[in-house]
C-alpha cells in the first residue's frame, strides 16, 4: 500500500520537446534515400576535394598527352571503349591521348566550386533583399521588387552568351587573371546575380508573415532596433526554406555550367570540364559512344543525388509531413 501511495504521488519526469533541427534529422537518419544519396555525395566531394592525391596514385595526368595510346593517323585511340586499359581505366580523348579519368575528377572540381560559389552568391543576396523587402514597406519594398522583375526580365542565355567577351575582359582588367579565372569568375557573377531574385522572392513571403507574429511586435515593443529584428528575430525562422532551396539550386547550376561550357562559354582548353568533354564527344559518338556516356552519366549521378537529397530535405522540414 505504501509503495502504491509513493508511486501515485511521485512527480512525473518532465517531458521534453524537441525543436524542428531534432525532428528533420530523425526524418533524415529514417529516410533511405537521403542516406544513400548523401553517400553518394561524399564520396563524389571528397573525390573532386582529392583529385590531384588521387590522379598522382593512379599515375594520371589531365593535361599530358598520350601519343601511345592513339593512331598516328587521325588520332583514334587504340583499342575497344576509347583505348580503356590499365594505364587509361576509362580511356583516352580522340586525338590528344589525354586521361578521361584524370579529365572527369578535374572537371568535376571546377564544376562543383562554379556551383558552390554561385549557390553561397544566391543565399546572401536573395535572402538580404528577401528580408529588406518582405519587412520594409512602401517605397524600398516597391523598389526591390521592381529590381527584381527587371532582373528577371531579361533573357539569361542570351545575355550569357552575349556579354562573355566583354566582361571576361572588363574582369582582367580589373586584376583578375586572365583566361580561366576569369572566365570561372564570370560564370559565378552571371549565375549568383541572375538566380538571387528567385529566392529573394521565397523570402520575402516568409517575412510578409514573419512580421505579424507576436515576437517580432514583442522585439519592437521593447525597443530592439530594425538590424536586430531582421536578423535576430526574423532571419533565425528563415532557415529551413534557405537551406531546401540551396540544395535544390546546386544540381541545377552544376547542369548549367554543363551547358554553358557545352556552348563556349565555359572554361578553355585543356582545362576539362563536364560541358567542354560534352561538347567534344558529340562528333566523335558514332566511333566512340563511352567518350560521351561515361561524363554524361557522371553528370546524371551527380544532378540526380543533389535532388534526392533536397527533396529529402525538403520533407524533413514539412512541419505538416506526416513521419
């Protein structure tokens, strides 16, 4: 009876709650495919992190040429699957004898840094005016928002296209290293200023609601400024649609720096990239079809891992997913 007594009257272990950063990595550690797919993606980041310590175990070079493994007439390489063999894995480049292994782990480099940087050029912009805007009013929200569309207004191709010659020049004029960097450089500045007005928009519809909520009247109750309101108060509730964004938004810039090096206006020769490889397989598909799968399936493993890994991102931030 006494035990009874003690155990009805002993005070129950408190309960408790967990924050949203609890609740989506229990979704994420439960969910196969964000498992599998963020394996995918650390071995691809440490492989293009690593590449010069890998292609100098291999004994590969991306940029010497192998006159051995082609013809001496018309440069074809010598064997079946594009001269694959021990010393070449994946095989050589019609008419140079380059790696293709080497040439795919240096191209993945320069791809992953373009959309890296491009993605971290989106974030701060799009969220800064994202933010501005949703929590001004009247004239700076009219203001960005007209900024916006304009931006938005203008073709993305066919401004790329148009302007590479001129700023790649106006770039090294103003002390950025000719050739590569600054076309690398370009590249980044297109992408990050022509993409941040998407998210921008993202942002400033969370805010538009952010604003009303009763610790952001409480914050001008008590007398906080506006840069501590935006980014103490309303900024820290932004995360999670920033971050389902920015997963999103990498696969889609590394498949467009594929196109854009595809059409010219990517890195230069010998530098590899997956566009330029592309690009250079085309007429040589019907004598060699692995020149063109084997850079074009990596690009599809990679593009394919960073949308399942956002999508999976994505759930696991539904406040309304239902596991």
């Amino acid at each position: 009876m006494t035990a009874t007594v003690e155990e009805a009257t002993t005070t129950p272990e408190e309960i408790k709650g967990r924050s949203l950063t609890q609740i989506a990595w229990g979704r994420l550690r439960r969910d196969k495919t964000f498992i599998a797919s963020a394996i995918i993606l650390l071995i691809i980041l440490l492989v293009a992190l690593f590449a010069p310590l890998i292609t100098g175990w291999l004994g590969l070079d991306p940029y010497a040429t192998d006159k051995t493994a082609i013809s001496t007439s018309g440069g074809k390489p010598n064997g079946p699957w594009g001269g694959a063999s021990l010393d070449h894995p994946l095989g050589v480049e019609w008419g140079t004898g380059r790696d293709i292994l080497a040439r795919l782990l240096y191209g993945l480099r320069i791809s992953l840094l373009i959309a890296f940087t491009a993605t971290v050029l989106v974030v701060i912009l799009g969220t800064l005016f994202g933010v501005i805007s949703g929590y001004a009013r009247g004239f700076t929200d009219a203001a960005i928002g007209r900024f916006m569309d304009l931006i938005l207004a203008f073709p993305f191709l066919l401004i790329v296209l148009a302007l590479s010659g001129a700023m790649t020049q106006r770039l090294t004029a103003m002390g950025i290293p000719e050739g590569n960097a600054s076309r690398i450089t370009y590249l980044i500045l297109v992408l990050g200023i022509f993409g941040w007005p998407y998210l921008a928009r993202i942002v400033r519809g969370e805010v538009l609601s952010l604003r009303e909520r009763e610790f952001v009247e409480a914050a001008i109750a008590m007398g906080a400024s506006t840069p501590r309101i935006l980014f103490r108060e309303i900024l820290p509730n932004l995360w999670a649609p920033i971050l389902v964004y920015a997963t999103l938004l990498l696969p889609v810039y590394i498949a467009t720096e594929a196109v854009l090096s595809f059409l010219g206006v990517g890195v230069l020769p010998p530098e590899p990239s997956f566009g330029a490889m592309l690009s250079e397989s085309v007429q040589f598909f019907q004598l060699v079809p692995s020149y063109l799968f084997i850079p074009g399936t990596l690009l599809v493993i990679v593009v394919v891992a960073f949308n399942l890994a956002g999508d999976s991102v994505r759930d696991a931030l539904d406040p309304k997913a239902a596991k």
